[in-house]
C-alpha cells in the first residue's frame, strides 16, 4: 500500500486560522484507527510564512526499524492473563477491584486503540498497573492511538513567551501548552513520523564541528540524531553504536522521511540542497541496523521553496530516479 | 434458552461457569480461537468447560456469531450497532472480558470500541469509577502525573 497524502495549498501564517477550518472540515477522510499522532511541521521557521501543509498517513507504511525500541518490552504470560481473567470474574462479582487489573493486559490494550493521545495519558494516571500497561503500549508500538484530528506541533510560540514548542488541538479548536518543554532549546526538531519527533542535537552536534578541524571528510553526524516520543518521553537513537550512515561534512541534514522502508535525508549546505536515499537492513542476528546509501540527487532546480518538508522530495524524487 | 437445538450431529457442547450447556455448530465454535484447538479432538459427547463465561455472556456470544450478516459493511454496522445498543456497563465489561477469553473473532473489536466511546475524553475519575479501580497513587505521585501533562486534564466531558 502507498501512503495516503492529504495536501493543502500555501497559507500565510496570518491565514492559518482558515487552515484549520480547511482542516476541520475533512475530518470524514481520515479514516478511523489509521491515523496517528500526527505532529505536522507548522512554523519551524518563525520568519517564514507557512509553505504547505501535508497530512500523511503513516500507517500504510512499512514497519520502521528506527522507531522501535531495540528490546520488546512487550511480554507476556499466557498464565498471567488467566490468572487476570479468573481474578477479574471474581472482582466484577464482588463489585470491587483494588488493583485495576480485571482486565488482562490485552484486553486493556484492545480499548486504548480506540483512544486517542490525551485519552492515553489520562488513562495513565488512573492507577499504576495501568500506567505500566499504558508505557508497554506506547514504547513497544504495539498499540495504536486513534486521532479524530491531527494535533498541529507549532514552534513559533504565538504571542507566548514559552521555551518550547505547543500543540493547536483541532478537535478543541485550542493551543495546549505543555507543562514542561517538549523538548530542551539545545535540541532542534527537524520533523516527526508516525508519533515520533525526529530530532537533533544542535549543541553537541556545533561542539563536534569546532572541535574537529578541517581533516573531518567523513564524520559520523547521525550520531546526532534520534527519534523522541512527545507522549512518553523516550528516545531512540537513529542509529546506535555503529554508525550507518556517513554523512558529509558542512552538510546537515534538513529532514527526514521514512516510506517503503527507504531513508529520505534530506541534505543542506550554504548552496545546494541533496537528497539521499538510504535502504534499511537488518542483520540477521539483530546486530544492529544498518543502511546502505542509494543515490544523492542534487535537487536544487526545485527548490524555490525556503522551508520543504521531504513529503514533496518523495513524490518528486520517485518520479526521477529508479530505485532498485 | 439454554440447550439450542444443534443442527448437526457433530455439534459442540460448551459448558459456562454457572452450568449450563450450549451446543453449537463447529462453523460457530471454530471462531473462538481460544477452544478451536480443542474441537479438533472432540466428537458429540465432549463437553468443553469454559470456567470464566457466563450463560449471558455466551448466549450473547452465539447470537453474535449466528446472526452476523455475511456481506454488506452497512448491513455489519446495523446488526453491531443494534447489539450493542441494549447492553449495560455491567453487561458491556463482563462480555469484554469473556470475549477477550474465548478470542471471538470480530467481537473483541467491537466490544473494546463500544467500551472505549463510554470513557473517550472522560475525567480520569470517571474512567475510575467506571471500572471500579482503586486510585493506588500517592497524592504527590497523582499530582505529577497529572502535572506532567496537564493540557490532556483540561476540557474533559462532564461526567
């Protein structure tokens, strides 16, 4: 299956209130259980008006090997789940639960599917065993929220002196501000896939670059990079001890993107803008993942657009190059 | 109410926690995926005990099964929406968890999606209440949780 793209044409920021009504109103194409936390790069650029909004939907995709924890947090015991069914029986009789845990693990998990993000972190606070069930869910990936509407990640701290990002729910039609930053102002967010922010480093990663000198043809800055789940806190380095791609010096990486379970790195530098395609592997022993880099195409010919999320290189690079 | 008629002679006989037994046909019993290992090895006088259902919960179960309409997404959205129309949320969480038990393909969905409309966007007290959980947090534990998140706290439905 090949993902479903929701486009919508340039706005100026001033116009993003009419956006949201354009989003609104397509609530009935999203179809139900498909969609996920959707975090859409709104005003990364606070100088920028807004380019384009693209509503994709992650969940036509191939697994992605990055997303995920290395180790399933998921177990479970077939005799524990018995044991939960008999105990719940016996606690729906007598009217009282002190635990929370009537229902087995999987059952639990089959209702929060049906939820939504601030369903989840409600339902977190109802008692521990819940919480526990709630932070299996979220890390391993294994449960899927519902959305009724995207929650839009904005950056450019409208008329609020905050140090973090916050969300426009479109379903309440509010900006939420979270309590705590989303994420520290050392660290920058490049985009978000499937619920995950991806994001960089950019303290440690300007550190690096001044420590190092000219002799740097090969560094290793996707060490820089790594996924983090807004809902959970947790994070997932792009890459782990080995590295897997080589990316080239002065040249960061712009964006990111993950279809058919190819990398789409969207590289700038002072002049040109590339795009790199990496193909995931993994070994057979679960070593560790790796990629191997398919083709760079030099896409500045199109690039017009100051701010372009990797969405429109996809649909344009698949038509230029063929990938094997 | 209790014994069904069995249409054939190869008929399964399913006993609930409150003694009662239920026959069914295989085509009905193959969609518990929790006992169709054990239909295999069964003939007409097995009688396949299932401990945690209860004869509501099964007769609910069978009437599901029977009376799913093959086709039509439209005519599976009226029959799912007139079955669940009547039920408690007594009844509704005592069928989750039976349903859950036996693995009854389609139902679990269905019962876990009627179950999660009741406390989608619920006070956290209200999904508490609705299960009968006991609140085992300290109140300091409580507090950060809900701080830590506070924006999913506000605009709830009233109870």
């Amino acid at each position: 299956m090949s993902p479903t793209y929701h486009r919508y044409p340039p706005l100026s920021r001033e116009s993003y209130r009419d956006l949201l009504k354009v989003l609104e109103g397509q609530q009935v194409v999203f179809p139900q259980r498909l969609l996920d936390i959707i975090l859409l790069e709104l005003g990364l650029y606070p100088n920028e008006d807004l380019d384009e909004v693209i509503v994709y939907d992650p969940h036509c995709m191939t697994r992605r090997h990055h997303a995920e924890p290395s180790s399933s947090l998921h177990h479970k015991s077939t005799n524990c789940e018995m044991r939960n069914v008999v105990s719940g029986i016996k606690q729906l009789v007598n009217g009282e639960n002190k635990k929370g845990d009537y229902f087995s693990e999987d059952i639990l998990e089959s209702i929060l599917g049906w939820l939504c993000p601030a369903d989840y972190l409600r339902c977190r606070a109802v008692c521990s065993w819940w919480r526990t069930v709630m932070g299996n869910a979220i890390r391993s990936k294994h449960c899927k929220t519902t959305l009724q509407l995207p929650l839009l990640m904005l950056n450019f701290r409208p008329a609020y002196d905050k140090d973090s990002p916050c969300f426009y729910s479109l379903s309440k039609q509010k900006l939420q501000f979270p309590n705590k930053p989303i994420y520290p102002v050392t660290q920058n967010c490049i985009g978000s896939i499937d619920g995950w922010l991806i994001m960089y480093d950019k303290d440690s990663m300007n550190d690096f670059l001044d420590a190092v000198d000219d002799n740097y043809d090969t560094i290793y800055l996707a060490s820089f990079y790594y996924f983090l789940n807004p809902v959970s806190d947790d994070t997932v380095p792009l890459c782990d001890d080995k590295p897997w791609a080589l990316l080239d010096a002065e040249k960061f990486i712009h964006d990111i993107e993950i279809h058919d379970g190819k990398l789409y790195v969207v590289i700038s530098s002072s002049s040109i803008e590339s795009i790199m395609v990496y193909d995931f592997q993994l070994d057979e022993d679960y070593s560790g993942p790796k990629a191997q880099k398919l083709v760079v195409h030099e896409v500045q010919s199109f690039l017009n657009l100051p701010t372009v999320s990797t969405v429109n290189f996809v649909t344009t690079v698949k038509s230029l190059i063929k990938l094997d | 109410m209790a014994e069904k008629a069995s249409p054939s002679s190869n008929s399964i006989s399913l006993k609930t926690v409150d003694g009662k037994i239920f026959k069914v046909s295989p085509a009905i019993a193959n969609q518990m995926l929790t006992i169709q290992p054990l239909i295999k090895d069964s003939d007409s006088s097995t009688i396949i005990s299932l401990p945690d259902v209860a004869a509501f919960h099964l007769t609910k179960i069978i009437e599901y099964l029977e009376g799913k309409p093959a086709a039509a997404p439209s005519a599976v959205d009226a029959f799912e929406a007139q079955f669940v129309k009547d039920l408690s949320p007594e009844e509704l969480k005592g069928l989750l968890i039976a349903v859950g038990y036996l693995k009854v393909n389609g139902l679990v969905d269905l019962m876990a999606n009627t179950v999660a409309k009741l406390i989608e966007n619920k006070s956290v007290e209200y999904v508490r209440k609705f299960f009968g959980v006991v609140n085992d947090f300290t109140p300091a534990e409580e507090a950060k949780c809900r701080q830590e998140h506070a924006w999913a706290f506000d605009g709830v439905d009233e109870d």
